[in-house]
C-alpha cells in the first residue's frame, strides 16, 4: 500500500509549524521551574504553558488522523455534493426540488453574464498573442 506524496508532505510541515510553539511552551517551562519562585504569575504561565503543549499534540494526532482516514466511495459522494442517488449518480433535478441546490444555479445566464463573459474571453486572447 504505497501512501500519497502530498499527504506525507501535510504531515511534514504541519509538524514543522507547531515545533516552534512547542518549543517556546517547553522552554517557558523549563525557565519557570528552574526559577523557582512562587509568584502566582508563574504558576499562571507554567499551566499555560501545559495547556498549549496538550493542545498542540492532540490538535496534530487529530489532523494527522483525518488525513490518513480512507473515505468510502459513499462518503465521498456525499461530502462532494450532499446526497447521492442509489447508483452513485447526481440528480440535479431532485436536488433543485429538495432544496439542496439555489435555484440561481438554474437560471438562463442574463445578458449582462453574457456580456461579462465575453469580455474576459478577449482578454485571455489578447494576453496569449502569437
């Protein structure tokens, strides 16, 4: 089972971005208990500092988690569209009368888009030039 590329790449740089609050949390620990002084202040900072370092390890292994997870066929088609039909096929029809889709979705393009469009299409001409 050979894995994706760009998920192991996820991984990588999500933990990357979390090593350096990881280490301002473990070095504030360090400098609070190494101090020793009993101002309410430190023991303020010092269970912030926890808090963080708890926070970031169980945010990881829960992202980690979800991009590792194999989605069904199924489970894809519902979170791509929202309801599938019984042979995995989209009907727009019945979307449009269950209210899952804008009827905006379904009106004849004004003269206005028309126009809009067009426009956009010349400037893509012109900017590919010979």
């Amino acid at each position: 089972c050979r894995e994706n590329p760009s998920r192991s790449l996820d991984v990588v740089l999500l933990q990357v971005a979390a090593l350096g609050q990881l280490c301002i949390s473990y070095f504030s620990i360090v400098a609070i208990v190494s101090t020793r002084s009993g101002r309410s202040m430190d023991l303020v900072n010092l269970v912030y500092s926890l808090l963080i370092i708890i926070e970031h390890v169980l945010q990881n292994l829960f992202i980690i988690e979800g991009l590792h997870r194999r989605s069904t066929p199924e489970e894809l088609c519902l979170s791509f569209v929202g309801a599938c039909g019984k042979d995995s096929t989209i009907n727009l029809q019945n979307l449009k009368e269950q209210g899952s889709l804008s009827s905006e979705m379904f009106q004849e393009p004004t003269e206005a888009t028309v126009n809009d469009q067009a426009a956009v299409s010349a400037e893509q001409n012109d900017t590919d030039g010979p």
